[in-house]
C-alpha cells in the first residue's frame, strides 16, 4: 500500500513540474517539482536565508523540510521545526483571536459589545458605534499610528480615541494594527491577565505548545531564527515589529515567537473541532464561530474572526485551497493556511531577506501552498500524533 502511495506522489509531482514549467505565471517555477526545490530557489535568489514547511492534516504531519542555517549563531545551526521564529501579524491568530474567542465562548464578552464597554476611553469620541467584531474583522475605520518606545497603552489609547481621520466602522475593510492591540488590551481588561499569560494558561500549555512563546528568554537564542532590522543587521530573540517592541514585546498584533512544530499542533486542533490529543481546547461552535465569512467592501473582502479569507494578502491560499478556506501572514516571512474542506494546511516560515520584492514573496507562499495541495490532498499522515521523529 506504502508503495502504491508513493508512486501516486511521485506521478503527482512530475505532473505539476509539466505544469508549471509550461506557466508563465510562476516565477519561481524554473526547474522546482518538490517544495524542498523552491525554498532552494528562493534562498538562491537572495529571497529567503533559509526556511521551514509542514504540510498536513487532522491526524498529523504529511510532510515536513528545512532549508539553510541560522545565520548569527556560532555554530549556524540547522533550521528544523523546532527552530523559533518571529511569527510577527501571526500573533493575531495564534494568539490575541483564541484568546477572545476563550472569552467569547465563556460569556464573558459579546461580538457585538461596544468598544466603550470595556474602553471608556472611547466615550464622546464619536466611535461609540465600534464593536469588538469591527475590531476581529478590521472594519472599525481605525488607522494605525506610530507608537513611542515606552508609552504606556493607556496614552496609545486616548490618542487612537482621537484621530481626526476614519471611517464609519461596519462595511469597509481596512487592515490595522491598532484592532488587535485593542483586542490585546481587551483580553488584559476582561481577564485581569495579561495577553501572554492568558494565552499559555488557557491555550499553550493545555495545548502542549512549548516553543510558543512572547519574550522568548536569551538562553533560547541560538533556536531562534533572526529578522532584519531597518539598518539591515540580523536581530535574534527580539520582536521584529517596531510597535510591539515600543509595548514591551507583548501586544495583540505581534510578539509571539514559535516553531512549526507548535503550529502545528495549533492547526490540527482547528481542524479536528477546537480538540486535539483527548484536550479540548475549544467547542465545535468555537471554532465554527471563529472561521465562518463575514463579507466586506461590496463583498470583494471576506474575513473570519482574526483569519483572512479573500483578501488582498490570501495569497497563501495558493490554486488549490478552497474558497473557504482561511489563514494569515506575517511580515517577517510566516503564514498558515488551514481547508477544513481539503483536511489540509500549510506552514511557511523563513529567514526574509528581501522586503523589497512582495510579488516574489508572495509567488513563493503561494507556489507551496498549491504544490502541498496537489502532492498531499488525501495522504496518509507520516506520524499521525504529530510527535518528532527519532533525531528531531
């Protein structure tokens, strides 16, 4: 049977090589037939210093590969899928949104609360009609602002309370930081804990997500993968985000740092219903909740609770994915793509180096996306309980 699955994958992949050497729409195509050959491709093109993917399913991972070294370690050690990453705007799903819909799904706060509900802030501003749905959805007309090293969230607050430029909240989608550092501070708010606390007592830990972390700690840095900083010099440990390190490297919209491994993990628990391993972290409806379409802008934009949908930034949704399938971006080189339709998803995290080329970037999330599908839609998980292999 093994034998038989294999000569399929193999047929599967010398037909999408004809297909997309025979594309003039993938760039990064060339002579790739494997993911393995376009994260080669894109670190040969100056793209990517190196990176990590894992495909997989409910039942665990289908495949995993690495490419290249951790470039500001002594020992440039291998990336693995243990390897940390800043996992920069991915903070928004993997962190600020389960821990809302933690709260959402205990009663303590309503999708259709008011931002003057637990932001007083916001009282005779004008905005009172925002809610927290406008804010998981970015359609609360907010813009983002530049925030100070070390100003206290309450000051970010009153001046977000008082822009002079924005829009009626409910109908357009404008993608914002500011909605998930709100929702960041909401959690605090409501809990009486911090965001990063929060997260691993209700979600991390029962999880066993280990490697998801914020702050990581510095005997960890030589697992980390860097990030550029503006004076392009590589940066280890440190939240790439300029705005979140300036909150103290804990804030709703980035800060969190974590392994493919622990993403994972995270994935197959959306997939399998909010449970996973015998621990229910969500119910069904939770989940249900969090990912069903919310339609925007004349329905040119359809957004999830956090997750993005169809959007100007799906390209990780790649050919293949469904319609409805969902995931989310981050700056520094990360992306998660999850098809409960296909029983699929697709993690990509690198060392970017090139900011400059969003189209290649972009061409690049999307080429393994529609390559995971095609080479892996209906495969039989390699180590079904997730757990490393002998060496990882």
């Amino acid at each position: 049977m093994r034998a038989v699955c294999i000569f399929f994958t193999t047929i599967i992949l010398i037909s999408w090589a004809l297909i997309i050497s025979a594309s003039d729409d993938l760039p990064l195509a060339g002579h790739a037939t494997t993911i393995d050959d376009l994260l080669e491709q894109a670190i040969s093109q100056g793209l990517i210093a190196g990176g990590v993917v894992v495909v997989g399913n409910h039942a665990g991972v289908l495949h995993s590969t690495a490419r290249g070294r951790i470039p500001v370690t002594a020992n440039r050690a291998q990336l693995d899928d243990a390897t940390l990453f800043d996992l920069a705007s991915l903070t928004k799903v993997l962190a600020t949104t389960p821990a809302v819909m933690k709260l959402l799904e205990e009663g303590r706060i309503s999708l259709m609360d008011p931002l003057t509900r637990w932001f007083p802030e916001f009282e005779g501003s004008g905005r009172e009609d925002i809610t927290i749905l406008n804010l998981m959805t970015h359609t609360s007309g907010l813009h983002d602002i530049t925030i100070p090293s070390a100003v206290p969230i309450a000051t970010v607050i009153r001046e977000v309370a008082t822009q002079k430029t924005w829009r009626q909240p409910g109908q357009h989608f404008l993608y914002a930081d500011i909605n998930f550092i709100l929702l960041g501070e909401l959690v605090q708010r409501v809990s009486g804990s911090r965001l990063d606390v929060f997260c691993v007592q209700h979600i991390y830990a029962p999880l066993g997500l280990h490697e998801t972390m914020f702050l990581p700690p510095p005997q960890l840095s030589t697992s980390v993968a860097p990030t550029l900083t503006n004076a392009q010099q590589f940066v280890s440990g440190v939240v790439q985000d300029t705005n979140a390190r300036n909150l103290g490297g804990v804030a709703g919209h980035a800060g969190l740092f974590g392994s493919a491994y622990d993403m994972a993990r995270f994935a197959r628990l959306i997939l399998c219903g909010g449970i996973l391993d015998g621990h229910r972290i969500f119910s069904e409806r939770t989940v249900a909740q969090m990912t069903a379409p919310y339609f925007y802008s004349n329905g040119r934009v359809v957004r999830g609770l956090g997750w993005d949908i169809t959007s100007p930034y799906s390209t990780p949704r790649g050919s293949y994915f469904s319609e409805m399938s969902f995931g989310h971006t981050g700056y520094s080189g990360s992306s998660l793509w999850i098809d409960p339709q296909r029983d699929l998803f697709a993690i990509v995290l690198t060392i970017r180096l090139d900011y400059r080329n969003i189209r290649l970037f972009n061409r690049l999330r999307g080429d393994i996306s529609t390559l995971a599908v095609a080479a892996f839609h209906d495969a039989t998980p390699a180590h079904a309980n997730g757990v490393r292999q002998p060496g990882r």
